[in-house]
C-alpha cells in the first residue's frame, strides 16, 4: 500500500467519523473510481452542524450526501462536475477537505 494511498484512506475514514458524529449513517466506496467516496444518510431537520456548513436545505425530511474526499483540497472541474451529477440520484454533492464541507 503506498503512503499516498494510505493518507487518502485515513482522511476518508476522518471525514466518516465526523460525519456519524453527527448522527449520518455512512459507507465508505472504497475503490470504487465513482464520483464519490462517502455516502451519508440521516434523518435531517436541517439543524445540524453539516447542514449549516454545506448549506443544506432539507427540513424534515432525509439527507443524502454524496461526499468526494480531497485531502490536498485541490479538485478539478471534471470531478466537481461529476459530484454535481450525483443529485440525479436525490444526493447533495459534497466536497470534504482539511478545511471543511462544501456543497457544489
């Protein structure tokens, strides 16, 4: 396993840990090549640290993240295009980096 790989890993498995902290139920895509990681679930009210940070508008219902982890914060046109495209599927398109969240 290179050392590259193994940090992509773990900042993956970060962002997991934050995210069921908030009460999301979250799978890891390992391998996967799609354009997401994460997949987060939860029951929303939209009062939750993550909504307020990705600025998410779902009130009363369930919210589903779609989340590309990037822990050199840098992501291309083409992959945040392709996180856009998850919504298709009912998912917010989330960006996760050492900073923060961000919905696209």
């Amino acid at each position: 396993m290179s050392k590259a790989y193994k940090r992509g890993r773990d900042f993956e498995y970060l962002v997991k840990r934050r995210l069921e902290g908030c009460g999301f139920f979250v799978i890891r895509s390992a391998g996967s090549h799609s354009p997401v990681d994460l997949v987060a679930v939860r029951v929303c009210d939209g009062g939750c640290e993550v909504a307020k940070e990705i600025r998410c508008e779902v009130r009363g219902g369930v919210c589903v993240l779609g989340v590309q982890c990037k822990r050199g914060g840098e992501v291309t046109r083409f992959e945040e295009e392709r996180l856009r495209e998850v919504a298709k599927f009912g998912m917010k398109g989330v960006i996760a980096t050492p900073k923060g969240l961000r919905g696209v």
